[in-house]
C-alpha cells in the first residue's frame, strides 16, 4: 500500500484529507507539526499545506527533499500565496501545486499521478539495477569466453608449431624468438592491445606453409635446384590458406603471406613494397633477420648482436622499412637477449617435462637434444 504523508496545521482540514485519502486506498501519515512531520520518512508522497508556523510548505518539503529524494511533493496553497508557491513548482521543488479550497476530483487525481510517479521511477530505478546485474553477468561470461578463446588458440598454435616441428626440428624454437622479438618491436613503435597479439600469431606461424612442402625439399641437406625453389617460395600461401580459414587468426594470416616481401619490392610472393607490406610482416622481417644471424646453424656459429645490429642498419631502406630498422635499433641489446634467455629456458622446461615422460620424448626433441 502507498504511504502518503499529509500535513496542515489546520486539524479539520487535515482530518477531511485524511478521509478522502484514506478512501482512495492509501496508508496515510498526518501531522499538524511540520516539525515533526520533518522527522518522517518512508512515504511515497507528501501533500502539505503552504502557510504554517514555524515551517512553511516549501521549507518542509526542502527538509524532506533532503531526507526522502524520492517522494512526490505536493502542496495546498490559498489564491493570496499562489504566486509565492508557483515559484516553488518553477524550482523544480514541488511536483504539482492545488488550491484552496480543492477540488476533489482534482485532489484525488494529483495525488493519483504521484503515486504513479513514484511508481515509475522505483520501477525504472530497479529495472536499472536489473539491467546493471544483467551486464556485469554478461560481461564476466564474454571474458570467460574470451579466456577459453585465448586458451585454445595458444593450444592450437603450439599444436600447429608442434606439427611443423616434427618435420623440421630448427622451426619450434626459432619460430617462438622471433614471435617474442617481433612483439618487443611492435611494442616499441606504438601497437597494443590485439594488434600486438597480431603481430606475436603471425611471427610464431610464419613458416606454417612449409607443412605443405616435400620433404625431399625441406629437409634437402644441400642447395635447391631452381626448381625446388619455386616450391619451396609456395609456403606463404600454403601458410595463408590454412589460416585464411580460422576467423581469429585472418589477420595474423595475412602476415605469414607476407613474411618474405622486401621493403624494396624485391621479395616473394606478390613483390610488394613499402607500406603495401602490412605492418606485422615489416616488424618481421627484422626480428627474422636478427634471430638467423644470432642463432647456431648447422654450417656456422651463431653470431653476436652487434653484426645482427650492423646488418639491419646496412639494410635499412633495401630489405627493411627504414622507421622500423631506426625501432629497432633504440631497443638496447640487453633486451633481445633477455627475450633469448626466456625462450632457452622454455625450451630447458620442455625437455625436463618430457624426460619423465613414459613414452620418452617426441621424435623432434629426441633429435634435437641428442637422444
């Protein structure tokens, strides 16, 4: 039931009120002292009379504007104080103002009208509150989808490297540095956010294609016929159709197509040049470069970084976007070889986990580690 709260300092005027509210169907609270009915609280609407001792109507219905916002407020005014009062509903501090004497089908009908006020700003208010719930619920369910995303495009990357790395065992560790080295470089030239991870996807997959070339030329032990290089320069695309394929991984795709271009035009497949090259493949090239000339191969002895430093400088301009060679180079070296020594250590990690492993370790790390 709806609490109305109804003061006068009128006793005949305020019993007559309360009768006729009373009949509508509401709860009513009625007081003669304003300065007690200042006390009250928990009512839906005020109706008060203007001219009273102490207190008039609008002081009143400021005190308990303060202490009840959400009330109703209405107020009984003579014809003389009327235009004292109007000013009041001008302010914003009266909901509706009623004469005296009243009318009662105009009484009962204001006094409908705030009920029903009241009403539709408790239910919008709970509705809101409904609608917060609802989002902060919804928002907790997309991140953990989106952690489940992320889970299971880790685990299909490492299981795609995996699968690549059963056919060439240098892929794995070389693909993750360069992942690493490309993000770092990314970092430093302004990407955040999913275009940095953009950028880690497509480094970490950028040979992926080579699932798709003969072994008799992958792991051919001397040169390539020319022949044998046109296949092998088909790996790009072979990368790219196999990622062109999964939503989340399209735009790391389109870095793994472009791996090979040059920022002079001179690369594979499709020839691009400068910023025709997506950004990802640019910072890319770089990070490849600085890995192939640090890291041990079969013929030579990995070198320092400062030869890996020299040769992207040398280059800046001809195979390098210049602006990323200059990114490059303000990077201190002790960052890339902070990044060396977590991949050697997941590397170390692996061959731990897998040593007490029952069926020994896969085929990849036995060779790899010399077993």
């Amino acid at each position: 039931m709806d609490r109305i709260l109804v003061v006068d300092d009128d006793v005949l005027i305020l019993a007559a009120l309360s009768r006729i509210l009373e009949t509508e169907g509401y709860d009513v609270v009625t007081h003669s002292d304003p300065a007690l009915a200042a006390r009250e609280v928990g009512f839906s609407v005020v109706l008060t009379d203007f001219m009273m001792p102490y207190l008039n109507g609008i002081e009143l219905l400021g005190v308990l504007r303060e202490t009840n916002p959400k009330a109703v407020r209405l107020m009984l005014t003579a014809a003389a104080d009327f235009r004292v009062a109007s000013e009041a509903v001008n302010r914003g501090e009266v909901f509706r103002l009623l004469g005296k004497p009243w009318s009662l089908s105009e009484l009962t009908s204001s006094v409908r009208q705030a009920v029903e006020h009241y009403r539709l700003v408790e239910t919008n208010e709970r509705l809101s509150r409904e609608v917060a719930a609802k989002n902060a619920e919804l928002v907790a369910i997309n991140q953990d989808l989106e952690r489940r995303v992320v889970e299971r495009t880790t685990g299909l990357l490492d299981g795609l490297i995996s699968a690549l790395d059963y056919r060439d065992t240098e892929t794995q560790w070389h693909s993750r540095r360069v992942s690493l080295y490309s993000r770092r470089l990314a970092e430093e030239v302004g990407l955040a956010g999913a275009a940095l991870d953009v950028v880690e996807q497509g480094a970490l997959l950028h040979d992926i294609g080579k699932i798709g070339v003969r072994d008799s030329i992958l792991l051919k032990p001397g040169p390539l016929t020319p022949e044998e290089w046109v296949e092998m320069r088909k790996h790009p695309e072979f990368g790219y159709r196999m990622m062109a394929k999964m939503p989340y991984l399209h735009e790391a795709a389109l870095i793994v197509l472009q791996h090979q271009e040059r920022w002079d035009g001179k690369g594979y497949p499709q020839g691009l040049a400068t910023e025709d090259i997506c950004i990802g493949a640019r910072i890319f090239s770089i990070a490849d470069t600085v890995d192939a000339i640090t890291s041990d191969r079969p013929y030579r002895k990995g070198r320092p970084m400062s030869v890996a430093r020299e040769e992207i400088r040398r280059c800046a301009g001809t195979q390098f976007d210049p602006n990323l060679a200059d990114a490059f180079l303000r990077i201190p070296e002790t960052e890339w070889q902070r990044i060396r020594h977590q991949v050697e250590t997941l590397e170390k990690e692996e061959h731990e986990r897998w040593r007490s492993h029952p069926l020994g370790p896969p085929e990849p790390l036995a060779r790899a580690s010399g077993a």
